[in-house]
C-alpha cells in the first residue's frame, strides 16, 4: 500500500536547528517532539501547527525527552535561570579583570541562548575551542571568541573535573599580565532539578 504523508518540521528549541516532526497523512496526523524546550506560548505561535484558527487534530504524540519524568516537577523558565546566572556571572566579573567565570558544559551544543545573552548584557564574549560549529550562525558568532582572554569561558576539555581540581580553565589559562586568576565555575545543567525534593 502507498499513502502520501506530509511532513512538516517544527523549531524544537532544544539547540540550534533541532526540530519536531508533525506527521500527517490518510490515517491521522502525529507529532513526534525529540527533545525540546519550548516556552509557554511558543507552540501558540506556531503557524504550522495550526489550521485556521485552532491546533491541528493531532491523534499521537511521541514525546521522547529526558525530562518527561514526575521527579521534574518544577523546571524554571530559561528566562529565570538566565536572571540568576546573569546576577552571578555579573557580581563575579565586576569585581576585578582577574575574576573569571567558567561555564562548564558538558553538550557541544545547547547553551546558545546562555551565551547571546551572557555577551550581549554583559559586553563580554565568550571564550569557546572552536568556531567551526557556529561558522554559518552569525547570531551566535559574535558573542563567542577563541581568544582566552575574556572573563567568560566554555572551552572543553576531555577530562573538564580533573582539570578543574587544579583551579584552572580547561583551556590552560590561569594567570593575566601575572596575575594569578580568581575563577568561579557554574554547571548549566536541567538535571539539577530532578535531584531536588519537593
């Protein structure tokens, strides 16, 4: 048997060009999400999740997400987290040229949105390995650099907590013009909230 299926992908929001797939054919139309985030409204101002004025019929949806578990019963908004790193990251920064935040990732991918917005309120870029990821995402281009001297850091290292124990950045700096560096790290990480108890 032959059935035309239309498939439309949908921004997921998760990272950069992640998507959802909506399934639509003969037999009923699915939604299959991946992992996503979306914030509230989002999914409202999604034109092709829509027909006319109302959400499409959907018959299934196949959410496949790490956090599509009970123990997750609060996850802030990414507005939220954003304001609480940016009051640290902001306090820690202010106080000499020496303090150094580092923002220890464990994805290649994800923290987009913290880095725009850490460089673009802060004025400061974010020190990241390599460029080649973001090469053809201009938006995301200007907040990152390779040069090591910036007081915002997300360069990897394959052993990232040994590295650390010593108080250094994975990217070996740890001194400026001889000055031994103050260095903060903070762990972006949404499995944080599934450790904590109601």
């Amino acid at each position: 048997q032959k059935e035309d299926v239309e498939v439309t992908l949908l921004p997921a929001g998760h990272c950069p060009g992640s998507v959802m797939f909506l399934f639509e054919g003969g037999n009923g139309t699915v939604l299959y999400t991946g992992d996503f985030r979306l914030a509230k409204g989002e999914a409202a101002r999604m034109e092709l999740l829509h027909s006319g004025t109302r959400v499409k019929d959907i018959q299934s949806v196949y959410l496949d997400t790490t956090f599509c578990d009970p123990k997750f019963y609060h996850i802030p908004s990414r507005e939220e987290c954003l304001k609480g790193i940016l009051e640290l990251v902001r306090s820690w920064t202010s106080l000499s040229p020496y303090h150094v935040v580092w923002l220890n990732c464990k994805a290649a991918y994800g923290y987009e949105y913290l880095f725009v917005n850490l460089s673009e309120e802060l004025g400061i870029k974010v020190h990241v390995n390599k460029l080649d990821m973001f090469r053809n995402m201009p938006e995301i281009l200007y907040h990152v650099t390779t040069d090591r001297h910036t007081q915002i850091h997300a360069c990897r290292h394959p052993r990232d907590d040994d590295c650390f124990r010593g108080n250094r950045l994975p990217c070996g700096m740890t001194c400026q013009n001889g000055t031994p560096l103050r260095i903060i790290s903070i762990k972006p990480s949404t499995m944080w909230f599934g450790e904590r108890i109601k």
